[in-house]
C-alpha cells in the first residue's frame, strides 16, 4: 500500500492518473490529509464513493497510535506514539505565551551516539517517513485542540541523517494548500553533519539552522560527540557560515551545560573567540539527567558564569528556559522507559 500523506500535489496528481482519474482530486485530497487532517478516505465526503473505495485498495493513511501522554505542571506535553511496525516515538508540545511549538523526531532511535542523550543508547532502528513526522504535529494539535505555530526537528534522531525525509515533510507542512506554515517557523538541530547543512544552504527554505555544539574544541568535542571524530569545529563553522551567506538566516549554537565538563569560564572564554563577529545566537541547555549516563546538570553559579562570560563578549546568548522536567521530557527519555517496561 502507498503512503498517500508522503506526496506533494503534483506526485498524487500522477497517481491519480495512474488509478484512472483525473488531475484535480489531487488537490481535494491533499487539502483533506493536510488541512482537515482526516484519518480515513470515508471522512473525504465530497468524493465519490467508488473513488473512496479505490484508495482505500491502492493506499493507506498514516496515523498514530497514542501509547502515553504526559502533562507537566508548566502545561508541556509529551506524548509516546507507536507506529504501525510497533516502533514507538516521542514529541513534546510546548506552550507559550507567543503560541504553541512542538518538537518532533526524525528517527526512531540515533545512531549518533551523542554522551548526553538518551536517544541514542539503543542506537538507530529506522527513519521515519514525511508522512510520520507530520502526524506528529497533525496528533498534538488534533488532541489538544490547539494550532501550532512553531516546529523544532530537534526530538530524537538527526534530521541530516534523514536528509530526503525531512526536507519533503518540511515542504508538506509549509504547502500553502495544506498547513501553510511558514518555513522561517521552523527550526532543524543537527549535530554538525557538514554534507547536510551545505545541501540545506542550497534548498531555498530558510529554516533556523540550529547546531549542536556543545564544546569549543575538537579534543572535547569528541569525548562527549562521537561525530566530531569525523567534522572538525572549523570545517563545521565554514558551513554555517555558508548556510548564512545563502540563506540570511542567523545559526543558533545549542551549547548543552554539563557539569565539571564543558561548563568552566575558560569554555566560555574560548566559545566567544571561535564565534565572535559572526551573525548568531548562543542557546545554553543545562541538561537532563539520565540514568546511563554520568553526566549531571552544571550549577547554577557555573551557569550564570558562562553567560555572563560570553555577554561580555558580546555574545548574544540566552539559558533556555527548562520546561517539562517533571516529566523527563527531554529527547529519548520516555520512549527508553516505555521500552524497559515492555522488556
């Protein structure tokens, strides 16, 4: 069976020609998978009902089966979803004054390996098609009744890594025939995979680009990122600076704070040098602990200390705001629950 909710308008016009119809139901239907969000072919009222009956026999609709959902007290929601082969994935939504954003996955799994995540401990099992990262957003706005306006790709997995993938559920949820989300409310994380972010530069979407850095310098940066081994800090900053010229877009640096690691003064100081004149924005992430791993959330003083370094030098930086806690809602920390249970 085809994924229906994977293709653009011009791909169902083709394979509505293919079953024997014409061009213009592409667009009816587009409108009903993307913007009235429909999760069967009989809710497609204003088609036939031998035309309902020929893609329920030529195609499928993903959905998402919800396995858990959690509310924190600050109103965040995380929810555990499984998919059809049984896999199961996480989002989290998050409300602001500003609106509502959701951060969604890309993989089920990661194979990048990063120390401080939980995503990455089983390693990677599959990636996900467009059409399941869009029923993550399509889920959290059907069960909370709420409209999202802002998109993180930051969950677990690295969205480089499912290049193709992403770029066309990026183009989905950006289709003026459907959603219509503006592409410059969408953010992509990646851990540096230079190949990616130059392709990115080239594609004619200006999402933020947000890096996670998490060091300034290799020799650290490899202890705690195994993909370090493989892009330098240099050949990683040349391509965001190539994302900028292409793009105009500032590039975040997600910088996650781990305790007596790459918390000191002295990071600081050689953060600032490695970034200083360039057009971005320093995000610090005090981390969530896990239980595999050692690593534990720097001190509050530490914190203050290292924003305060990069201020000075003049760095535009912010601590970002830690929302969920309560409910481990940082990357891979239900789903690696909900596994250890069903083991």
């Amino acid at each position: 069976m085809k994924d229906i909710k994977s293709f653009n308008t011009e791909e169902l016009k083709n394979e509505m020609k293919s079953i024997g119809e014409p061009a213009f139901r592409a667009g009816q239907i587009f409108e009903w998978l993307h913007k009235k969000k429909v999760g069967s072919f009989e809710e497609m009222t204003n088609l036939s009902k031998d035309l309902r009956q020929k893609l329920s026999e030529n195609f499928e609709i993903t959905t998402l089966a919800e396995v858990r959902s959690l509310k924190s007290e600050d109103g965040t929601v995380k929810f555990l979803y499984k998919l059809k082969d049984g896999q199961v994935i996480e989002s989290v939504l998050m409300s602001y004054k500003h609106g509502h954003s959701i951060c969604v996955s890309s993989q089920v799994g990661c194979r990048m390996g990063c120390m401080f995540c939980a995503s990455t401990i089983d390693g990677l099992v599959r990636n996900l098609t467009p059409s399941e990262i869009l029923e993550q957003v399509y889920e959290a706005e059907r069960s909370c009744n709420v409209t999202i306006s802002n998109i993180v790709i930051m969950g677990s997995g690295e969205p480089m890594d499912n290049y193709d993938n992403v770029i066309k559920f990026i183009r989905l949820i950006s289709d003026e025939k459907g959603k219509n989300l503006s592409v410059r409310n969408i953010t992509l994380s990646t851990c540096g995979l230079v190949p990616g972010i130059r392709k990115l530069a080239e594609e004619g979407l200006p999402v933020t680009l947000a890096l996670s850095l998490h060091a300034p310098e290799d020799e650290l940066r490899k202890t705690i990122m195994p993909v370090a081994k493989a892009f330098s800090i240099d050949e990683i900053l040349k391509a965001c600076d190539f994302y900028f010229e292409k793009t105009s877009r500032r590039v975040t640096f997600e910088y996650s704070l781990i305790d007596g690691v790459n918390d000191s003064v002295s990071c600081a100081e050689k953060l600032a040098r490695l970034i200083k004149g360039k057009n971005c924005h320093v995000n610090l992430i005090p981390i969530n602990r896990i239980k595999e791993r050692n690593f534990s959330k720097s001190r509050e003083d530490n914190i203050s200390k290292f924003k305060n370094t990069l201020e000075k030098n003049r760095i535009n930086v912010t601590i970002r705001r830690s929302m969920g806690t309560d409910i481990d809602a940082a990357c891979g920390q239900l789903r690696r629950s909900f596994m250890e249970e069903s083991n």
